[in-house]
C-alpha cells in the first residue's frame, strides 16, 4: 500500500454499513460467524478450516486481534458489515496482499446465512465497486467468486 495513500474507514450503504473490524467487535462478529459456519466453510478456499465448528469465543477474539493489528500495520484489511443501526454483524469483506504476480489483492466477503439470500450478490457488487473507486489497486482478484480480474478505474499518482 503506498504510504500516502489514506486507508478508507468506512462505506455507508442503504442496506450496511463497512468499517474497520476490531476487537470490540468480537461478540456480534462471532455470533455472525458461528450461526453461519456451515456455510462459511471453504469461503478461504478449500484448504482453509475456517471456521472450525468447534470455534470459540476466545479463539475469534484472537482472530479479531489479528485482523486489528494487520490493519494497523497496513498490511491487509479486514471490514465488519453491520446493519445501518451498526446493531448487528451481517458478514465482512477482507483485502489480502497477493502471492499471485496476475493481481495486487484478493478480496474475499461473506454475509451471514440469514441474509445472504438477500445481501450476497449485492454486498459483493458495492464491494468490488468500492475496490474499483476507492483504492489503488490495479488488479483484484475475487477468489471463490470468479477466475477473472478487476482492473481499477481509479489511478493513483505513483510515487
């Protein structure tokens, strides 16, 4: 990331609401988590065993903490997806620096079983198209979603 660039903090969307994902936020992340674990499975792929079933709350706060600090250090970025009331945790969308030299990040999201009838498509769509606006990458893949890469509209000035 380059070090002028200024890390969004937040998208507001009629339907949620995207902020930073912190440690405070470990009882309506893992709640969101553990009703949906069934469906979260594979989400990081198909070698990855998140969630375990038998997760707990501890382990998701260490989880968060992870995520808090990768954030702090601008190295990937994890965002909660709360209802507009910020009351309830629907998901998270995550930006991962990329071992692949064919893009920059890969970029996940999930949303809770509950709503993921309704919101999935739609919180992938205004995730993608943050991506597209609002950072500077060039190439994002969406592993687990579809093979091909997102060029970015928006440029950067390079440094």
């Amino acid at each position: 990331m380059p070090a002028d660039f200024v890390i969004p903090l937040r998208l507001d969307h009629p339907r949620f609401v995207l902020r930073p994902l912190l440690i405070s936020d470990v009882v309506k992340d893992y709640d969101a988590v553990m009703s949906s674990a069934a469906d979260l499975s594979g989400v990081f792929g198909p070698d990855s065993d998140w969630p375990a079933p038998d997760m707990s709350l501890e382990q998701n706060l260490i989880d968060l903490g992870w995520h808090h600090k990768e954030f702090q250090r601008r190295s990937s970025f994890a965002y909660t997806v709360l209802d507009p009331a910020e009351q309830r945790c629907l998901g998270c969308v995550y930006i991962y620096p990329s071992a692949s030299d064919t893009h920059e990040a890969d970029a996940y999201c999930w949303i809770r079983s509950s709503h993921a009838a309704a919101l999935d498509r739609e919180l992938h769509a205004v995730f993608e198209s943050w991506l597209r606006s609002a950072w500077p990458f060039e190439r994002v893949a969406f592993p687990g979603r579809r093979a091909t890469i997102v060029s970015s509209t928006s440029r950067l000035p390079s440094p």
